[in-house]
C-alpha cells in the first residue's frame, strides 16, 4: 500500500505522542538502573523513528541544542538513535556565527556537523539571517544608507 508524506507525517506525529511518553518513562529508568555499567545500550528499542522514516524513504530530525549536545549524554544518544538528520537550532545563525563586526565563531556548527558525520546523519542549514539572531553590532553599523549602496553595487 503506498502512504503520502503527509499522511505518514500525520500517522508517524500520533504514534510518536502515543508512544512518547510511555517510552520515555521506560527509558529513564532502563537508563538508571542500567547506564553507567553500559553507555552504550540503546535506549529507545528497535523502533526507532529514525527506521520507520528511512523505510519509507523519509528523513526525521530535531533542532539541536548545541549546549546541549555538548554536556548531555542521554541527549546524544537519543538523537543518534532517532535521527537522521539534524539542523542546529541557533549554531547557524548569524548572531551565533558573527558575534562581533571582526570575529567569527564556528565552534558549536562545526560540533553539530562533526557530531552529525560521526554518527552517518545529514545537517540541514537554515535561517542565517533571523530577525531575532541578528547580533547586536548589526543595528549599529548597517543602515539603510550603506545597504542602499551595497544594493546599487550588485545591480
């Protein structure tokens, strides 16, 4: 029987709820009474999310949180075993990646793409230009006068 991406979304969003939370309580204590003698044993069973979509020719993922991703075990090993791609929640954004007018900062994506590689998952960039991650040099030194010259340069 061929399924639509939208119904498989629609059917993948309700069992993922049904599932969840029942999952997650079973998980957390597997994780606790099992963990630090075994770091390695999954967590979330055969029934991955990440295996019901790549048998079906689809992607599922989750925005990363980079701290997140840095410090907390459960959370990495729950998104390896969920996801096959991931996009970096605000590691990407041009706030995040050009803090001041002469600095850059790439450390958190490039966390997130090695993390990514390592574990065989893609990465999906978006929103570099946010109006809520803009930095704060931003507002100070682009105005509507130079970015009208900017404009009248590349036409």
């Amino acid at each position: 029987m061929k399924i639509t991406r939208r119904k498989w979304l629609r059917q993948a969003a309700g069992t993922a709820a049904a599932a969840g939370v029942a999952s997650l309580l079973r998980a957390d204590e597997r994780f606790a009474s099992d963990h630090r003698d075994n770091p390695e044993k999954n967590i979330a069973g055969a029934g991955s999310l990440k295996a019901h979509a790549a048998a079906r020719g689809l992607l599922t993922g989750a925005a990363v949180n980079t701290h997140l991703l840095h410090s907390d075990v459960i959370y990495r090993q729950v998104l390896a075993e969920q996801s096959n791609i991931l996009v970096g929640e605000n590691c990407m954004k041009f706030g995040p990646t050009h803090p001041k007018p002469d600095t850059y900062f790439f450390n958190d994506a490039d966390g997130l793409v090695s993390f990514a590689e390592t574990t065989g998952m893609k990465v999906r960039g978006h929103n570099f230009v946010w109006h809520e991650a803009l930095p704060e040099w931003f507002a100070g030194t682009v105005t509507s006068e130079n970015a009208k010259k900017s404009s009248s340069i590349t036409s």
